[in-house]
C-alpha cells in the first residue's frame, strides 16, 4: 500500500472515491472518520494532484505513530499572564515529555530554556504548535508555514474561548496529553495562497513563495473618500465590475470575521470554499458569492478606478494596488490543522440522518450559538421578565 515516497489509500464509501497521499509523510498519521483505513496523509512536498477530497479531508483523528519529539510554541506580547502561561507549559512539558525539543521563534522576549526556531528553513523541525493568545496568534502561526503543512496546532486562549481558541489554559494538561497519546481531532481549515499581478500582468516577486492566508483577503479604498472600481474574473472569466468600499475574499474560517460584519455567509469551516463578499457597493443588486475551492478569483483594480486599492491580509496591510494591478487568490494545498476540543461527526452519520450523536459534538454549532448568539431574540430576557411584571 505504500511505497518510501508515497501513500495510496482506497476508500469505499457512498461516494466510491480515491484518497490519495504524496510525498514525504509526516511523523504521524491520519484516519478519516468515516473509514476504518489508517494511513499517512501528505503534509509536506505535495503536489497539486495528491490533495484530499473536500467531502474527506477536514474529518480527521490525529494520531501519532510516535508522541511528538518537537513543540514549537507560538505566543503573543509577552505579559505577565503570557509569562507564567509558558512556564507552566514549559514546566509541564519537561516534566511529563522530557525528551522532546522546544522551540521558539528567535525574537528578543523569548523565554529561557527553549531552542531557536527560524520559519522557512526549521519549518520540517516541528510535529506540534502550541500557541498562546488570542485569534490573531493563531493567525500569525499560521503565517509562520509558507512552504509546506502546518503541523497540528493546539491553542490556548488566555481569556474568552473563541472559533479559533478550543482550550482554556486551565486545561493545558488535559489538551497537551490527549495530543500527545492520540487522542484529539483535527479540523483541517482552509488556506488563501496569494500571488500579484503588476500592470502588465507579470506576477510580482514570482521567485516567492506565495502568500498565505487563513481568514481573508481584503481589498480596500482605505483613506480616500472615493469608492474602487475592481474586476473580478473567475477562473479567467470576467465577472463584474464592482464599485463600492471594497471586496473580501474569505476562507470559511474567515467567514465568521470581516466578511460577516459585511453581510457574507456563515460558511461551515469544514467545506472548501471561497466567499466573495462585498464591502458597501453602490448596486444594491451585488450580493455575496459562494465559489467552490476549485476556483481561482482575480481581483484587479480598473482603470477607471478613482483611487488605489489598499489590501490587507489576515488583518495586515501588506500591499497597495494601482489601476491594472491584480491580486489572485485560490485555495491553498495546505490547510491549517486545529485541534479540536470535542469529537466532530462522522460524515457517514451525517449522511444516514443520524446527526451527532454523544460523544460527537461539532464544536461549530456551539460556538455559533454561543459566540455569535446565533438566531437570538432582539429582546433580552431582563427585558422580557420586566415586561411580563
């Protein structure tokens, strides 16, 4: 079944499809919820062609066929709550693991006792990320793995759980063993890859590797007063001029940020995606669009366009586009692998109208529900007890 290069795994299922896997496996393996076949999923080196398919590869237990030997811990500005956090952690990890090897980014504030990490070239070093913060340090993990998978990343809120944080960092003792012993599932959240396009159509920086994003794409009129004129083509097709603020291209994930505050789709972050969405046009008729992960989304400022076009990533500025420059975003190979802090059901289950089930909660459906108050009454229940008095 397989070979020193690759995986080839058949699976039977109502949908009869082919689960392939690629080069270079990492040191842990993957079984798909809805099958009973263990094998090694592609991460690293994998081409085009050796993607999972979309109905498959976001349900995932993560299982090592040995406990990790290398922790890359990723944190936030470093206070006295991000201090002692990581003490703990350290203290933990040396006691109950001690042989895996720590690491941290090389910065000024990086706690003492752990080993230099530089992304890029120490990105095969890694089998587990821990990250310390809020949203936008997963986000920044994220970006730290260009080239390649993200290894599986676990991630502890400070405060407030969220979309993007499952545990508590009260809990780190029960995430950090279930990781370890193979206990854990993984959602596996959709990546952008982006590239530029200069006023002549030559890609800018082509010699880089691509842009990386886990939540959005922005393209914005940022500090002036007047409204862009973008092009958005599809998959080499032109779809429509746009006059408005802006447009946000947005992951599932993402689904959930900007583009929701802009009146976009919540998107389950399990599907394969691209959410297209609008940032106040001036035709009332430009709804947001829903594109399959397949496609490829250019965005490029018209030449009529009355003013640049800031574009921002994850949150980050990045570039400034003039009339005839473009952006193109399309699904990346690499997803981000979260663990998760409850089972999520089977697609089988799903499909036989069993729904969850004990034991297989999708932590999306709680989250909505409590993080966004999803379908909650306008009037609050203080308000209703006063009217009822």
């Amino acid at each position: 079944m397989a070979s020193s290069n690759s995986v080839h795994a058949s699976v039977a299922d109502v949908r009869n499809v082919r689960v392939l896997a690629a080069r270079h496996a990492r040191p842990y393996r993957y079984r798909l919820s809805n099958t009973t076949c263990w094998f090694h999923m592609v991460l690293y080196e994998a081409s085009p062609e050796a993607s999972l398919p979309c109905e498959l590869r976001w349900f995932c237990d993560v299982n090592f066929t040995r406990p990790p030997k290398s922790v890359l811990i990723v944190n936030k500005h470093r206070t006295k709550v991000i201090v002692d956090a990581i003490e703990t952690l350290l203290s933990y990890l040396r006691e109950k693991y001690p042989d895996v090897r720590i690491f941290h980014e090389d910065r000024p504030d990086m706690p003492g006792g752990v080993e230099k990490w530089h992304p890029g070239t120490d990105a095969e070093k890694i089998d587990l990320v821990i990250t310390l913060g809020g949203d936008g340090t997963i986000l920044h993990a994220s970006s730290l793995f260009k080239v390649g998978a993200v290894p599986p990343v676990l991630s502890f809120s400070m405060g407030t759980l969220g979309f993007l944080l499952p545990f508590h960092i009260d809990d780190y003792a029960k995430a950090i063993d279930s990781a370890f012993e193979g206990r854990a599932t993984v959602l596996h959240r959709m990546r952008l890859s982006c590239k530029f396009q200069n006023a002549d159509g030559e890609h800018v920086n082509a010699h880089c590797e691509d842009w990386q994003v886990m939540n959005e794409v922005a393209l914005h009129r940022g500090s002036s007063p007047h409204l862009i004129t973008i092009d958005i083509f599809v998959d080499g097709q032109h779809l429509t001029e746009a006059v408005s603020d802006g447009l946000i291209v947005s992951t599932p994930t993402g689904s959930t940020a900007y583009s929701l505050s802009a009146g976009g789709p919540i998107v389950h972050p399990s599907l394969s995606a691209l959410v297209l969405t609008p940032i106040c046009p001036r035709s009332l008729s430009f709804r947001p669009l829903v594109f399959p992960s397949s496609s490829s989304l250019t965005l490029k400022v018209s030449e009529r366009s009355r003013a640049s076009a800031g574009l921002s990533m994850d949150g980050q500025v990045s570039h400034v586009l003039g009339p005839g420059e473009a952006v193109t975003v399309h699904a990346s190979l690499h997803p981000i692998p979260c663990i998760n802090r409850s089972s999520i059901a089977e697609p089988l289950d799903m499909l036989e109208g069993e729904g969850a089930g004990p034991g297989k909660e999708d932590d999306w459906v709680r989250d909505i529900n409590n993080l966004l108050q999803y379908n909650a009454t306008f009037r609050s229940k203080a308000l209703l007890r006063h009217s009822r008095a």
